[in-house]
C-alpha cells in the first residue's frame, strides 16, 4: 500500500512540476498537459486511497495546476501553435495517451459513484460519532476493491460474493490523518481502534465470532476474512460487520439486536490492511458458506457511500428505516 500512496502522488505532482518549471513552448503542447494534469489528478482523486496523505492532496494538486497554467498564459505571448521540430512531437503524444488513459478511468470511476437499481437496504451509522473517511465503497471495482468480487468468474466470488457493495470506513481526525505517520505496526496507534460498533439495523444476530486475534500492520489473517465479526439479519436480509478487536463483542448468536445498540468496537482482526470496519449486506447465504449470497447494495445514513467520501456524525445517528 505504500507504493500506491506514493504514486498517487507522484505521478499527478510530476505533471504540474512539468507544467511549472519547464511547459511546452507550443500552444498545443501545452494545452494538451494541461488538459492532461487535470484529468491525471481528477482519477487519482476518485479512485487513489487517500488515508495516506489526506483526502485534500489531491484539491491541493489542482490549485497548484491552476496556478501553473495561469503564469504560463501570462507569458504564452509569440510563441507557435504546433511543435517547431518533430522531436517536440514526442511529448504531445505523451500527453495525449495520459489524458486519454486518465480520462476514461476517471469516467468509470464517476459512473460507480451511481447506487445500482433493484433492491437496496437504508441503514443506520454503524459506528460512534466521529469523522470518518470511506476507503472502500461503490458500484465498481475502480472505487471498491470488493467489487471485484460480484464478477462470478473471481476465484473467490464463490464464497464471498455477498460482500460485492461492502463498504470500508476509517476514522480521520479534522486534519484528514488517520494515525501519525505513513503506516505503523501497532493498530491501537490508528484512531478508529476501539471504536464503538453500533448495530446499523434492529435484528437477530445470525453469527458472532470475537476470538480472532488483531494483526500488526499490515499483517493480515489468512483464512479469516472477516476476523472477528457479526452476521445480522435485518428484515430478511444479512449484514456482516466485520475486523473487531478481540474481545470486544457484546452479543451471542441468538440474540435480538435493537438499532443503535453497542455490539462491538473496531480492531484489526482477520484479512484486513489495517484498523477499519467493514460493512456489507446481502441475500442470506448458505451455512457453510454465509458470505456467499447475492450482494445487496447499502445506504448509511440516506447515502450510497463510494471511495474518500468524508462523513461527520457528531451527534448520535437517527433510526433508518428499510427497504426492499
């Protein structure tokens, strides 16, 4: 994950380093980066991780573009329309692949960002009031790495396909930082560990495992995809909470759950990066595989959360209500 926080920033920030310090000295060169830093930075907003650096990079990057482009214009005055030479042909074409590359994957990101139609599931805040960032979330794997998973010919579609519109939550503080520095080891340094866990629906819990142990960063636990975790079922529909610390879950498999009701707290159990909760809903699936049934897409809080949306809930959350 480290090398991907580093290339979202770096391959946007290379292309407005080149539009400040050394832009093309023809017009269509250098509208073409400019087009091409724009759309490079728009797909790396919707679809890079921001939980490392913050959220707001990439709104940095493009006030950085705009003042690039602006002194530029200022001193565009003479120079020629089309490259002079044919070797100033070359970055032209190399602007025109990015911009093409970055637009495409920024409109399949855009697209995602759409609740798909048919049924879907309203449902409460699963977590104490905080602010928090959505890592995972959306209607395509562009944004939601779970997505993956709704394509039957995924190896692991199989077993896991109900969690295709899961979503994944991390907490930030009002800076956008979810822990000091980049990735360290110990989950209780992030700032959603220990984290309250709030039944998002009223129900019967279904499953309820809290023995699995939290994993050091970014250790994960193979064989435990939801480490220790919740199965719901809320109006004829399964949700899994899952990731919990050890130790921290409230309720046995039987119980009758009321919304809003503490079930556990956040921790770093089973096959996760990093401390966070997962959150998904689907259609009951089979007892030795109950991951498996079909993914129903979620709304928290009224919204159909996608990748580096921002949510504050400073006060306790309101009952949902559910739809089929």
């Amino acid at each position: 994950m480290i090398v991907i926080y580093v290339l979202q920033t770096l391959l946007p920030l290379t292309l407005v380093l080149w539009m400040a310090l050394l832009p093309p000295r023809n017009l269509v060169g250098f509208w073409l980066l400019s087009v091409a830093a724009a759309l490079l930075i728009l797909m790396v907003a919707l679809q890079g991780v921001w939980v490392f650096p913050p959220w707001w990079v990439p709104y940095l990057l493009a006030l950085s573009l705009v003042a690039a482009v602006t002194l530029h214009l200022i001193r565009a005055r003479g120079r020629p329309v089309l490259p002079t030479s044919g070797l100033g042909y070359l970055p032209v074409a190399m602007t025109v692949v990015i911009a093409g590359y970055s637009g495409a994957q920024s409109w399949t990101a855009i697209s995602a960002r759409q609740i798909p139609q048919g049924q879907a599931i309203d449902l409460g805040w699963p977590l104490a009031p905080g602010i928090y960032l959505v890592a995972n979330g959306g209607a395509s794997p562009s944004i939601n790495a779970h997505a993956a998973l709704i394509d039957p010919s995924h190896p692991l579609h199989a077993g896991f396909g109900g969690s295709g519109y899961g979503v994944d939550l991390v907490a930030v503080n009002r800076w956008g930082f979810r822990t000091r520095g980049i990735q360290p080891s110990e989950p209780a340094a992030y700032a959603i560990f220990g984290t309250p866990v709030l039944a998002p629906c009223a129900g019967e819990v279904v499953v309820a495992e809290g023995d699995r142990p939290d994993m050091p960063v970014p250790m994960v636990d193979d064989g435990y995809p939801a480490g220790s975790h919740i199965l719901l079922r809320c109006a004829s529909i399964d949700i899994l909470l899952g990731h919990f610390r050890q130790g921290s879950v409230r309720v046995s498999t039987g119980d009758s759950i009321a919304l809003g009701q503490q079930i556990a707290e956040v921790g770093n159990s089973g096959e996760t990066g990093e401390p966070h909760l997962h959150i998904h809903a689907q259609l009951p699936g089979t007892t030795e595989r109950p991951f498996s049934g079909t993914p129903v897409p979620i709304r928290l809080e009224g919204r159909f959360l996608v990748r580096n949306d921002i949510v504050d809930i400073t006060v306790p959350p309101h009952s949902p209500s559910l739809e089929r």
